[in-house]
C-alpha cells in the first residue's frame, strides 16, 4: 500500500532536503551520460523550496571538461557526498533543462530550469 502526505508534510519535508545539501557548503550538480560517468561538467547551485518542490535558482553555468551527451544529473551536498541521483537532463524535458545536453568541453554550458519534486 502507498503512503500519501498532505501538502504542508511535503513542504517540510523537502525544506529538510534542501537544508542537508547545503550541510558542508554549497551543493553541486554534476551531468554526464550514466551514473558511472563520465561527468561532463560540475555547477555550483541553490533551490528554494516550495509547493511540495526544490526550484533551482538562477541559471547557474560553468565550462565543460568532457564532451558528450548528458542524460543523467547528480546533486551532491557541500561536502561531495552523493545525495540526490538519477536526476534526468535534456534540452526542454527533464528534471535538468539546458538548451541542448550535447555538451563541448571547454564551452560553458548553463541551466535554463531545474525542478525536483516531492511525489
């Protein structure tokens, strides 16, 4: 049998998440092809939280060290710690959207959105 929390529970509850990744510093998204890499890139960022969410802040960027497609995100705490995964990426659909997830080492790549949600 599922479990259903109300809407204030979910609130909360991500409120919760959102304060352990920023236990030890600033959280960082890291985008590659697959869970065991290879990462592309890694971009310092912030949510808010709200409406059962995490909303990424701003459009954050940063240059890319390996070229490839990126399909998979992770959301580390400050201290490197793996703590959100299997975040999905693409160019208009996913969890992370960039303009295009074909990614070129050495150019920037920025987050257009980003939306974790509380099911």
């Amino acid at each position: 049998m599922s479990v259903n929390y109300d809407g204030g529970t979910k609130d909360g509850r991500m409120q919760a998440v959102n304060n352990y990744l920023n236990n030890g510093g600033s959280p960082q998204l890291y985008l590659g092809a697959s869970s065991s890499g290879p990462w592309m890139v890694n971009i310092p960022v912030s949510f808010s939280e709200g409406s059962q969410r995490l909303t990424l802040n701003g459009s954050p960027s940063a240059t890319v060290y390996t070229t490839g497609t990126a399909t998979y995100g992770v959301l580390t705490d400050g201290a490197g710690n793996w703590r959100i995964y299997g975040l999905s990426v693409g160019a208009g659909g996913g969890d992370i959207n960039l303009s295009t997830n074909y990614l070129v080492a050495g150019q920037v790549v920025q987050i257009n959105s980003g939306v974790i949600y509380h099911y």
